[in-house]
C-alpha cells in the first residue's frame, strides 16, 4: 500500500491522540512495516502533546 504524506501525516497524528479506527491501526500497521521512522514520530508527537496539556489548563 503507498501512502501519500498527507495521510502519513493524518495518520501518525491520530496515533498520538489515540484516535485511530480499526481500519486507520490496520492502515498505520501497514506504514510501519515499510517505515521505522513512524513509531519515533509517534512517540516524539504524544511526548510534545503531553507537554503541552501540562502547560495549559483546562
């Protein structure tokens, strides 16, 4: 499956607010398998929304 940058993108995006399908997993899974950097990405973007959900009050 070829994934345009765009998805990637939407794609890491939800993975870091836990907000992906059933169908999204099996799509990230996919872009995984051809790509290490996505999980780095993944965990660098839910570090950085961590830091900001501190930084801000609700």
């Amino acid at each position: 499956m070829t994934s345009t940058p765009e998805r990637r993108d939407e794609l890491v995006a939800a993975a870091a607010a836990d907000a992906l399908t059933a169908e999204e997993r099996a799509e990230l899974d996919a872009l995984r398998a051809g790509d290490p950097a996505v999980d780095r990405e993944i965990a660098e973007l839910r570090a950085l929304l961590g830091r900001v959900r501190h930084a801000v009050p609700v």
